[in-house]
C-alpha cells in the first residue's frame, strides 16, 4: 500500500513562503487583490489556515512579498532595457520608458497591485526600497547624461524621473481602466497614442534643455525610424 503524500504544512520552510506569494498571485489575477485574504492564500496553497503566520502575520505583510516579487518583474525589465547595446541615451530613455509601459500592458494586474502601495508596507521592506532606488537610479543616471553639467543636476535629473513615472503609469493607467475610446485619437490604435505621449515628452525635454549641443540627435523610432537632427 502506497504511503499518502505528506500534508502541504510541511512545505519547507523557504518553499511554503513562495507557495503562498504564488497563490496570492493567483488569486489576485482572480479577483483583484482588495479581496485577496490570507485564509484564501492559504487554502489555494493546499496548507492549513494557521500555516501562512509562520512567514505572514498579516494581509499587509502578505502583500508586500507579493510586491517585492512584482518589483522584481519590472525591474527585470528595465535593467534589460538599460542593458542594451545602444548608441545614445535618449534612445536608452525610450526603451526604459518603454519597459515599463509594456510591462503594465502585459500584465495589467500586477501593474495594478504593485502601484496601490495602500496594500502593502513599502517601508518596512529593504527589498523594496532597495529596489526603488535602482529603478530611480536606471532613469535618473540616463537623464543625467544628457543634461549640462550644472550644479542642480542631479535634481532636475530626479524631477524628469517623477515626470516620467507620473506619465507613464498615468498612460498604462488610463488604458487599463479604458479610457482610450473616449480620449485618444480617432482611428489611431491606444498604443501608438501611448508611444507618441512618450516620445512626445522626451522631445519636450530635449528641446528645452539649455547649453543643448548643436550635434545633439534624438532617437524616434516611431516616427522616421533614425534619429532626430
């Protein structure tokens, strides 16, 4: 007679916590994650109701492991755009704002959860904000490089982060909770009206930078497919 399979509390210890963020995950892309709770995240992972408080004593700490893991899927992105073999920042701009777009497109829920920071505890979290500050580092560095070399450089480096952040969650923001019928542009696909917001804010920056070389480019690849003279 063969012998039952053990029950699912004797997970070990690391693999119980990934089964539960897992199974959040889950249930999130359910049903949205104001009504996720722990009771669920549990019975969805095959483990007893008291299971879970051996790594989570609350939703909330529940939560921000699933944002940690999350964080890790866009920033995996932006360091994959970062690291491209590129020839100009302004072209490594657009392809960091792009990942992070594509990233909210591709997976709307997660785009959702990881932006309401209500649910979890960003600042009891080291992995988070250490997080935070390579994503921030990713884009400011970039612009820095294409700013002056000006005492306040590196805080108009930070304010072009906010804008850009601001923007770009506000387009995937605005798609996910379809408003683009009503507000973009006729007979052009939401997409395209999202690129051109994008491309549209780095030509803004480009063309008010002061001290702007006279050889400076700007990389458009949406609209001629070269650089910008």
């Amino acid at each position: 007679m063969e012998t039952p399979p053990p029950p699912r509390d004797t997970y070990h210890h690391g693999n119980l916590r990934a089964a539960l963020i897992q199974a959040t995950l889950s249930l999130i892309e359910e049903k949205g994650p104001d009504l996720v709770t722990v009771a669920e995240a549990a019975k969805r992972a095959g483990v007893s109701s008291g299971a879970p408080f051996r790594h989570f004593t609350s939703k909330v700490d529940l939560m921000t492991a699933v944002a940690e893991v999350l964080q890790q899927e866009l920033l995996g992105r932006m360091d994959r755009a970062y690291g491209q073999n590129l020839d100009h920042p302004w072209e490594r701009l657009w392809w960091l704002g792009m990942a992070h777009m594509d990233w909210g497109l591709e997976q709307p829920t997660h785009f959702r959860t990881y932006s309401n920071r209500k649910l979890y505890d960003f600042e009891s979290s080291p992995v988070l904000l250490e997080g935070d500050e390579k994503l921030s580092w990713l884009v400011e560095s970039t612009f820095q490089s294409v700013l002056p070399q000006v005492s306040n450089r590196n805080e108009r480096a930070r304010r072009l982060n906010i804008h850009a952040r601001a923007l770009l969650t506000g387009l995937v923001t605005l798609h996910c909770n379809g408003h683009f019928p009503r507000l973009g542009v006729e007979g052009e696909q939401p997409i395209v009206t999202m690129q051109k917001s994008w491309l549209g804010f780095l030509h803004a920056v480009r063309f008010n930078l002061e001290d702007r070389p006279e050889e400076t480019q700007f990389y458009d690849p949406i609209l001629t497919k070269r650089p910008l003279d």
